[in-house]
C-alpha cells in the first residue's frame, strides 16, 4: 500500500520537474546581460567573440539549448561555469556538502528543541511558561534571519570571541549558523507540537485513558505524542525549502561555502550554467523534502493513504 | 460589511495587546507619513566630522559612516519599507482574489491550471522566488516591489479560492443563482463581499513578511539604492562597518522586528475580534 503510494509520487515528481526545469530555464535566459561579456579582454575581436558564442552554445535557439541541457543535465553534465570556468557539477558537488550538513544539522536541532519546547508549553498549564514559549515563537517567526546573525556575530563572535565570525574551517564555525536558520524553525515546530497536543489531549479517548487511571507521562508519551507527530511531520517537510531559503541568506551573512552563497554569486556575475544548476539542485529538495513529507503522513495516517490510492 | 471592519477593529482595539500593537502601528504610519518634516537630521547630507558617533545627543541612535543620523534615517526608512510593501501586497491581494474567486467559481480546467502554478510557487521559499525574479529585471525598488506581489501571491490565491467554494455551497447563493444572476452579481455582490475579511486580515499578516522581505532584499543590495533610506539598504551598508558602528546595523533591525511583531499582535487581535480563525484554517 505504503508503496504503491511513495511510487504514485514519484511518478508524479517527472512532470513536476520537468515544468519546473522549462521555467528555471527560460528565467536564467531572461536574465539582463551577456555572460560573454565577462570573459572578453579588453580589444578582442568580433571573431573571438563569436567563437566564444558558439562553444558555449549560445548562438542556437532557446528549444535547442534546452534540449541539449537536459540531456546533458540526465548524464550528470551541468555544463561548464562560463565565468569560474569549471564544471558546473563540481561546484555543486564541492559546495553541496556544506549546504546539507548546515541543513540536516539546522533541522533537527529546530525539530527536536521545538518539539520539546511544543510539549512543554501544552503540559505546563503554567501561564508563564506558555506565555514565554509563545513570546519566541512570536519572535520566531518575526525577526529577519541576516538581522538575527549580524547580532549573533556581535554577540558571540566580536564580544564574547567563542565562534569564528566566518568561514567553515573548524566545527565551531557552524554552531552560529546553525543556530541562527533553527531559530525560526524552533518557533515554527514548538506552535505547530502545541496545538496538536492541547487538541488531541480534548478528545475522548484521551479521558478515557485517564478514567483508568494512566499516569500523566504513560498518556503523554504513549498516547497524545504519537498523535501529534502527525502534523508535526508534514511542517517539517514542508521546512525543507524554508531551511533552503535561510542558507542562502546565513551562508552569505557568515561568509560560508554552500549553494546558496554560490547562487548569489553567479546571479551577479551572470553565471548561467551555475545559476541554473544551483536553482534545480534547490528546486529538487524542496520537491524531495515535500515528497518524505507526504509519504510519511501517509504511513503514519491511514485516511491520508485512502484518499488518494 | 464597513460596519463589520469597523466594530472589528474597534473591538481589536479594546485588548490591551491589541491597543499597543494598534497604537505602535498608527504612530508608525504617522511618521512615515511625516518623515520629511519631522526628521531631526537631514537623512542624506553627509557631515563626515562625525562620522559612526556613538548613540548619544544630539544622535540618538548614532550616525552612519557619513556621518548622517541614523534616527531620522530610520524614521524615513519607515516611509520606503511600509509604502514599498503595503503597495506590493494591497496588489498581490487585488490580484490573488480575483484570481482565486473566478478558480474557485468556475472550477475546470482553469481552477486546475491555476491551482498547479500556485501549489508549486507555495513549495518555494519566498526569497528564493524574489531573488530569481530580481535577478531577471534587475536591482530597485520597483522590481522589489513586484518580487514581495509575485511571492505572496499564491497564499491570497489559495485563501480566496477556498472561500469561494465553501460559500457557493450555501444555500443562499444557490437561491441567488436560482434567481438568474449572473456570475459577475453573484462574485461582486455576495462571494466577495463574504470572503474579504479573512483575505484582508492575512493581507495585513502579509504586509509584516513583506518588510522583512524588502529588508532582505535591501540587504542583498537588491532593493532600495543608496542615498534612499530603507531599513534594509541602511543594514546593508552598515555590514562595513559591523564592529566599528554596530547601531548603524542594531537599530534598523530592531524596528523592522519590533514592527514585524506588532503588525502580528494586532492581526492576532482582529482575528480573534472577527471570530474568523475557523476560516483561516488549513490555508
């Protein structure tokens, strides 16, 4: 069942992408600027120019050169950077790896610490300890994340001297980055645990279990958690491309290597192949992260599985 | 409906949250308004004597490394970030509800090719869209704005729609429809009319995420450009001079946040005060 449903989806991802490649396609193509102009020395000739255009092929027409960069794209090819001047597939291989440990790492320290804070401000019935989880998740969600990182380098890095201001040499330099993109999932995850918790503990079973006479913990963590993992989930995977749309802005404030800080470049230098390489590598984990998302609703909640097999 | 939006805000006014928020939010506007005039400094004449001065008299919150002071330029800041985004989403609204009103009432092919476009630009992170879209029509405070329109747009779509197609089942459309009006009179007259509060409450949701998006952008170097004052741009700037004038960075920020959380208390407060959470569900 389970997989008949994660293969519906899968197939359904093709033309998803497919459109989605045609639009980052025709975007990048629209971008003002000629990318030859960057590598032209002062007194070239029309003809090296010329060459120029032809090798890279830019001279072809627009269903031409998407053509060919699909099919080189599904052989593992993303083009050449027109500027860096090197395959495009190992910069996104040289820099992915610090885009996904800067993710998976943001991701589960906003879930766990957000799940815990969630369940603390449902159980607590204390009113300051509800309004202060409700005062950060308000702050959460309001304060710009470059803003949050500016302080946290003033804060820990100038004042205190405990993290380096930037780069990604040493383990230490991640936790402020880290920090900075869990902080607005955190808010997100503790608001999404709580009205699970404080909604499900409503229900009738719920009195039942205490009518006989569960303790508080037994019915928390055997019975009201597993419930509002549910929700839970989907927000997480729906994070996905939140986190995504953090790094790019913290990579570039902390001055760290990754796919974000290397799309911001290439959109000001012009960098097609880069550009277009780095916005599909996005595109596919936004796309990915939604998928676990619903295949895991589906296989935690049987009506989810139902309504659409 | 006027008298509706008005008991509603009167009402949101009443709680002693929703009275600071309101009343930050109307002083806000007052000085945006204003700038010009009530500035203490001129915002962009430079005195490079006293340049990246410490908080203090006759600064208040310091000067930049021209020397300009930051106070006024954050009070004028006021004025490019709340008219940048409130034009951006007043448009992003007009735009997504008559796209999700005629999705939702017309139904077929059209509600399932607009639904499509609009469930995969929700996927996307709001600054990866503004990004792409700056990137292609270049640097500036108008293509800012059309970046915060486009970004936005699919939530007002989706909210409109879902409205709609919870309203036409009502019984007294289905008389109205039964009576012969046409589809125009039955948008215009009696969906719309019912569906525009939620819409509006989320559009001034809204207008908080635009300014943060206007500041990032601004902080990208991608929005407002320098002489011109928006709390963005200032911060971008100020990234220079982060150890030598932090205030420069510190004092913008913190009234984009503190705006930012006083434009949520105050939606929170309507919210609860048009009894319309129900209806904000699942969108």
């Amino acid at each position: 069942m389970i997989i008949k449903y994660t293969l519906q989806r899968l197939l359904m991802l093709i033309p998803v992408s497919l459109s989605i490649s045609v639009v980052i396609f025709l975007v990048v193509h629209l971008l003002p600027g000629d990318p030859i102009d960057n590598l032209m020395r002062v007194g070239s000739s029309p003809e090296d120019r010329l060459a120029m255009t032809v090798k890279y092929g830019l001279d072809r027409t627009l269903v031409e050169q998407y053509l060919l960069w699909i099919r080189s794209i599904l052989s593992g090819d993303f083009g050449e950077a027109i500027v860096l001047r090197r395959p495009v597939s190992d910069l996104i291989r040289q820099n992915l790896p610090y885009s996904l440990t800067l993710g998976a790492l943001a991701f589960a320290f906003s879930s766990i610490v957000g799940m815990i804070a969630g369940t603390i401000s449902a159980v607590a019935k204390n009113p300051v300890v509800e309004q202060v989880v409700k005062a950060f998740i308000l702050l959460g969600s309001t304060v710009p994340s470059f803003w949050l990182a500016l302080l946290m380098i003033l804060l820990f890095s100038v004042t205190l001297g405990w993290f380096p201001v930037s780069g990604a040499k040493t383990w230490t330099a991640l936790v402020l980055p880290v920090l900075t993109i869990g902080f607005g999932g955190i808010a997100l995850v503790a608001r999404v645990t709580r009205v699970a918790l404080v909604e499900i503990a409503r229900q009738d079973f719920v009195t039942l279990l205490h009518a006989k006479g569960l303790s508080r913990s037994t019915i928390l963590f055997r019975h009201l958690l597993p419930h509002a993992f549910l929700p839970v989930v989907t927000i997480l995977a729906l994070r996905i491309g939140w986190i995504l749309g953090g790094a790019v802005t913290v990579e570039f404030v902390f001055g760290r290597p990754g796919l974000g800080s290397l799309l911001i470049r290439a959109l000001g230098q012009r960098d097609y192949p880069v550009v277009q390489g780095c916005l599909l590598m996005l595109a596919l984990a936004v796309m990915l992260g939604t998928l676990i998302g619903d295949v895991a609703q589906a296989a935690l909640d049987p009506r989810v599985r139902e309504a659409t097999t | 409906m006027n008298a509706l939006a008005q008991s509603g805000v009167g009402r949101a006014f009443a709680t002693p949250l929703g009275l600071f928020s309101g009343g930050y939010i109307l002083v806000l506007l007052a000085v945006a308004l204003t700038a010009p005039w009530i500035t203490p400094f001129d915002v962009t004449i430079q005195d490079l004597a006293n340049s990246n001065a410490a908080p203090g008299w006759p600064h208040l919150m310091g000067t930049d490394e021209f020397g300009r002071d930051v106070l006024s330029r954050v009070m004028y800041g006021a004025r490019t970030s709340l008219s940048v985004s409130a034009t951006a989403i007043g448009f992003s609204m007009i735009v997504g509800m008559a796209l999700g009103a005629a999705a939702g009432y017309f139904g077929g092919l059209f509600e399932r090719a607009v639904m499509t476009v609009v469930d995969l630009t929700w996927s996307f992170p709001d600054i990866l869209i503004a990004l792409m879209l700056v990137a292609i029509i270049g640097p500036g405070l108008s293509s800012t704005m059309f970046a915060i329109a486009v970004a936005y747009l699919a939530q007002f779509t989706r909210l409109t729609r879902a409205q709609i197609v919870q309203l036409k089942r009502e019984t007294f459309i289905e008389a109205t429809i039964n009576l012969g009006a046409t589809p125009a009179h039955i948008l215009s007259r009696h969906l719309l009319p019912n569906a525009v509060a939620p819409v509006i409450v989320v559009g001034m949701l809204a207008i908080g995420d635009g300014i943060i998006l206007e500041a990032t952008l601004g902080f990208f170097g991608l929005g407002a450009q320098p002489p011109t004052p928006s709390w963005g741009a200032m911060m971008s700037s100020g990234t220079a001079q982060l150890f030598l004038a932090p205030w420069v960075i510190i004092f913008p920020g913190l009234v984009v946040a503190v705006t930012v959380i006083a434009i949520n208390l105050f939606g929170d407060a309507l919210i609860r005060a048009l009894d319309i959470r129900e209806r904000l569900r699942g969108t």
